[in-house]
DNA sequence: CGGCAGTTTGACCAACATCAAGTTGGGTGG
DNA sequence: CCACCCAACTTGATGTTGGTCAAACTGCCG
C-alpha cells in the first residue's frame, strides 16, 4: 500500500492495524509525520492530493469510500464536518506536541516519550487503569521509530538499551516491553505534563 | 499578550502584526510551533483551553469575537465550518513539512529553509515574480528564529554567516537581508519542492 | 557618555551519526 | 531435524554537528 503525491480518489479510515504517514528529502532521509490507526482518517476532504506518503506499516484493513461520494456526504450532513473539523484540529494538537519533541527533546527523552505514548494507548484499550506493570508489543521496527523521532536506528538501539539497564523498562525481546513505573517513564520523557498525542 | 492553559472566552484572528504558538518544556527549552500572521486565526472553536502559548512577537491587532457567540455562528453557518475546516487542514499540512525539517533537516538547511519561506512569503505580498534580488527584513529575532528552527541562537548566527560567506545571502546589518538567487537558496533548503509553511 | 538588548565569534565539549562487526530469531529447503 | 539465510537488532570505535560557555561587538536609547 503506497501512495505518493498521486491523485486520490478514494478516502476512508482505518479499521485495523497500522498505516504511517511520512515524508522525505532527496537524498533519502525521511521523517514520519503521523501515524495512523484503527479509527483515523486517511486522506483530505476537499483536495486532490497528499503531500505525504501514506505507508502500511503491517497489514492494514480500510473502510473506503469514493471520494464524490464522501464530499457529498459532508455537504449534506453539518454533524460530520463538525466531527471531521474536531478530528482534525486534535490531529494539529497531536503536530504540534510532536513538533516539541522533534525540536528540543534529547534522544533519551524521545524514545521515553514514544514508549509513553504507546504504553498510554495500549492501557486505555485494555480499559486498565493502573499503568504500572503494563506489558505491551512495540507496532514499530526499531526503523520505524528512528523515522518516527528524527534519529539513526543505532541511537534508538542504544537509547532503549539504556533506558532497560536503568530499570525504566524491561525487554524480554525487542519488542515486548513492561513498563514497571509508568510515572518513572514519565519522568523520562521530560514533560511534566504528558504529551496528549495519539489521543 | 499571553495565553497559556488559562480558559479562553474569546477567539479572533490576527488583523496587523505577528504572533506566535508555542510550547516549552519544564526546564526552559522551547519550540514555537506556529507563526500567526495576518488572516490566521487564533483559538479552538469547541475547546475551552488551548495546550500552547500565543505570544505577540510585534504589536498586534486582533479582531475577537466571544467564544459563545463564534461557536453560534459556525452552528449557523456551514460554510464558515467549511472555511475553517479547509484552514486548519492547511495548517496541519504545514505543521507536517515543519515536522520534516525539525526531525531530519541540517541546521544550514533548517536556515536556508526560513529564509526561503519569508523570502517568497514577501515576495507574495509584493506581488513580485522575479525574486531574484529579493530585499526584506526578517520579521524575527535570532531567539526566535532559534525556537522555530530548533537549534540555539549562536548556530542560527554562526549559519547566518556561514549562508552570507557563501553568497547565498547579502546581509545589510542582522535583519535586512538580500537574496540575489532564490534557486540557489532553496537548493540549500535541501527539498526539490520548496516546504510550504505559511501559505 | 554609559547601558543594554541583540548579535557575532571563538574555544571547547557532548550528543548523536556513521561505519563496521557481531548477534538473535524466525523461516525455508534439504 | 538441522543447516542456512536473512531481516531486525545490538554493540563498539570513531567522526561531525551543533550545543555550551565566554568574550567581544553593534547600534540604539536615555
């Protein structure tokens, strides 16, 4: 699943799995600008193209629909453009928290914010309120999050190496992770307030 | 004029001058993550509170309406809901292109960016086609050209000279600079597209 | 003539990238 | 079942970019 800067004409959202969305320079260095999970919308009401590359990152299931049709859907239904309006000023929310981590938060802080932000995500699917002893799969390649925070592979190796030999998480494998003190975890991330992306 | 988690009862739009959203972490650090200019609009039509600083960079002019009373109209008008929604689809495209450039870009290229996009921003408003030759004036300080960008403000300067000692620009005194190839310009922006923050 | 905010420049340093081997684990074919 | 393979990951040695600390310069305002 791939598209580019091509014309799009269908729209829709995802129903289940994980679809990233990213951009890239010239030369090949690329920075993910969004992730896209069950419930997001996928595409933009009102215009032809994409900027961004929309990427599956596993297998993805979409609810599609011809994109005539949906913008016909919106003018006749003012409750679903209010909910569109509202969905997309939470995703500039969620842009801008992203654009703080990106700019001024070190490589520790990153992945402690990310692994934050999944474990939060997880948790309030489980409808578990506790947090701490939380124990969830990574949905990213070690690439995937390097593209996600803005930095090499080799840094997001080291810096989850670390993060396990400072007791802040334990990695049974690179992928299953507990979280003994999500507070601790918090800590980390560097932001008092934990950043609301991703809900 | 400064806003932070306070409740906000009015909302408006920027008339002259220029603001800007940003965002710090505990100990200082900080990222603006939005420049609002003339016609932008500032506030969240159904949310009570904003997560981000506005903060006026110059005099500012502001047409405000009471929350209450914008929220009526949009409800009353599907066609305002539309603009906006159109408006903040635009805004979340340029927070994405801002994104790439804080998590992947140079900090040359990061300036040659900037400079790029106020270059041609002036150059709009000019109605001007060649822009070869372009003279403005940066509307920012180097802190604040530091806290867009992401670096500190000896980089930005240290670049700044780097970008004039290489002809890219033509630097008057800090502020008034020349641009006597535009293409060069954006070649050091390191993006074929030229980014497209701030229209 | 200070004084001060904004800026520039230099010397040094730390964080992260790059380059280069290894390691792990799941999947495939013999 | 084992041998091999390959992608994903980890770890180490070294290099570069941009940050930090410190000092000086500029232009403006009182």
């Amino acid at each position: 699943m791939y598209w580019a800067g091509e014309e799009m004409t269908s729209i829709g959202s995802v129903v289940t799995g994980v679809a990233t969305l990213s951009r890239s320079l010239s030369d090949g260095r690329r920075q993910m600008v969004g992730l896209m999970l069950p419930s997001d919308f996928i595409g933009r009401p009102g215009r032809k193209i994409s900027p961004f590359d929309v990427v599956a990152a596993s297998d993805v299931l979409l609810c599609t629909f011809q994109k005539r049709a949906f913008d016909t859907m919106i003018a006749q239904s003012p409750s679903l453009e209010t909910r569109l309006l509202e969905m997309t000023l939470d995703e500039l929310d969620s842009a801008r928290e992203w654009m703080l981590l990106l700019g001024r938060k070190t490589a520790r802080e990153k992945i402690a914010s990310l692994l934050a932000i999944i474990a939060r995500r997880d948790a309030a699917l489980l409808k578990s309120k506790p947090l701490d002893g939380l124990r969830f799969t990574l949905p990213l390649t070690r690439e995937a999050m390097a593209d996600y925070l803005g930095l090499t592979i080799e840094t997001v190796s080291r810096q989850m190496s670390a993060l396990k030999r400072d007791r802040i998480i334990e990695m049974e494998d690179a992928r299953r992770i507990t979280v003994p003190d999500y507070g601790a975890l918090l800590d980390e991330a560097g932001d008092d307030a934990d950043g609301g992306l991703l809900e």
